[in-house]
C-alpha cells in the first residue's frame, strides 16, 4: 500500500546525515553559474520551501542536482528515481510564495506543485517530526482549499508518524502555547504555517495539481524562542548569521534556543526529505481526481 510504503522508506532513512543552509545555499550560488537552461530537463514536479534551511536536506537527496536560472528564478534540479525535480525557495510568507509559484508555473509548466517545509503542530496527537498531508488549506478569513487526498482516515490512523486534516495559513509566526490551542481549536486545524494556501490558490486558478507535505517542527505544548520571526524574515544564509548574532548580543542566553533551533531544523529538514523521496514518485496515487466524485 502507498502508506506502508512511505512511511517504511520515511522510517529507514531517519538516521540520514545533517545537511545545513550553507551547503544549500552555496549549490545556488555557485552551479548556476555554470548551467544552460537548455541543458536542465523541465521537471514535472516541483516542490516549493519557503527557507534553503528547510529544502537543505531534500536537495541533497537528489541525484546530480544543479542549479540554474529560468529567466527570473533560480531553480535546483536534481533526479529522483530517474524522475527530473525541481526546488525553488519561495520566502516567507504568502505574498513571497503566490510569486514563486506563479512564475514556477509560467516559466516552467509542471504537472505537480508540491508545497513542502516546516508547520507548527495545533493539536497534542502531533509530535515533533510527524509528516502532515493536508486534506484542506485555509487562512483565518475562511478562504479556503481542498486537497482530496486518497487515503482513507484508517490508513492515516494505521499509519505512525503521518496526519492528515486542515492546514491553516498565517501571516506571523504563532510562537505561544496559547495562540496555537486556540487557533487549533477555532479553526479545526492540526498544523499551522505561512505559505500553502497562497500556493494553493494559484495552483487552482492555474489548474496545476498540487499536494502539501508538511513536517512538524515545533509541538502545541513547545512555544518558539521570541527571537525566531526576525530570524525567518531573512531572505539568505548571511543575513540570518547577521540577525542571531545581533540576537546573541543583545540577550545572551539566546545562544542555546539558537542552538537548539539549529539541531531542530536540520533534523526536520533531514527527516522531510526522507519522507519526499517516498511520496514524489507516487503522486498521482496520493491525490484523487475530483471529478471522479
């Protein structure tokens, strides 16, 4: 079945090696240089992270990745089972990331838009590290979007370590106990993060198949270090050094929340890229067609 095997592939490769922001940063830097568009197979799936400290990991899983630029994106593409895929950091946020996909689509035309990353947990069945496939996108105005999934609920049930329901889309960072139960309760939501429903709603006006997985990086009952919103406003790896040492200086027993953010996010971004390498090749099994119904 599609879940034992993702999750059994997600399971193995649990143990795979660190890969930090830097390393995905310097790929971009330094290959595109030196790519032709014209030599880089169009993907037909491209998955969307908002920071390189989140698709680190899963770019590293690509066989031969390269980075190129597409007129005005730069786009890593690497093989996944002999498959071409592509990686583009989208940016915080909603506006950031409803560009990215727009031009991903335009310039490049992908039968999947995968939007991947990190998200909060709203409820207490999530732990650290569980997988969400979102069934629902929708912001705190009541747009909303659906992913019909097709799984069923005691598939997702069997299934340790993966979640499905609503994923709800902000313009902050929700870094408190409270704000996460109430906006998990209010809203019937199990995760929370910044970007997906602006993806989905261009993936809906381009009728471009997408999915959203998404990786839980911090619990309902584990509030965020305060200094984490200035720290994920920077656009490159050079910035955020910039801004936690400034962090650091200002309030010195900073250094171990940015140590312990640091292991987090590297661990999460390894464990995100296990669980891609399992679902990608199997995309049109994850999501029904809606006009089957």
């Amino acid at each position: 079945m599609l879940l034992r095997y993702l999750v059994s592939n997600f399971l193995q490769q649990q143990g795979q090696t660190v890969v930090r922001d830097f390393v995905s940063q310097q790929l971009s830097e330094h290959s595109s240089e030196d790519v032709a568009p014209e030599d880089i197979p169009k993907p037909d799936v491209v998955v969307l992270f908002a920071l390189g400290v989140e698709s680190a990991g899963f770019k590293e899983s690509l066989d031969s990745p390269a980075a190129v630029k597409m007129e005005k994106r730069t786009v890593t593409v690497g093989k996944l089972g002999g498959h071409a895929v592509g990686v583009v950091e989208t940016g915080v946020g909603r506006k950031s990331a409803a560009s990215a996909v727009r031009d991903v689509i335009d310039i490049i035309g992908p039968k999947w838009i995968v939007s991947a990353g990190f998200a909060g947990g709203l409820v207490s069945d999530l732990k650290r590290g569980h997988v969400v496939m979102a069934n629902c996108v929708a912001d705190l105005e009541g747009n909303e979007v659906r992913i019909p999934l097709n799984l069923t609920d005691e598939q997702i049930e069997a299934t340790q370590g993966l979640a499905s329901g609503k994923l709800i889309t902000v313009d902050r960072i929700i870094g408190t106990v409270e704000e996460k139960r109430k906006l998990g309760e209010e809203h019937a939501a199990v995760a929370v993060d910044m970007e997906t429903l602006a993806i989905a709603q261009v993936c809906h006006e381009k009728q471009t198949k997408l999915i959203s997985v998404r990786i839980i990086s911090d619990t309902v009952d584990q509030p965020l270090p305060k200094d984490l919103e200035k720290l994920m406003s920077q656009k490159t790896t050079s910035g955020m050094l910039g801004a936690a040492a400034a962090t650091i200086f200002n309030r010195p027993g900073s250094i171990k929340d940015m140590w312990n953010l640091n292991a987090m996010a590297n661990k999460a971004s390894d464990k995100l890229a296990s669980f891609l390498g399992g679902v990608l090749p199997q995309l049109d099994l994850a999501v029904r067609d809606e006009s089957e119904d």
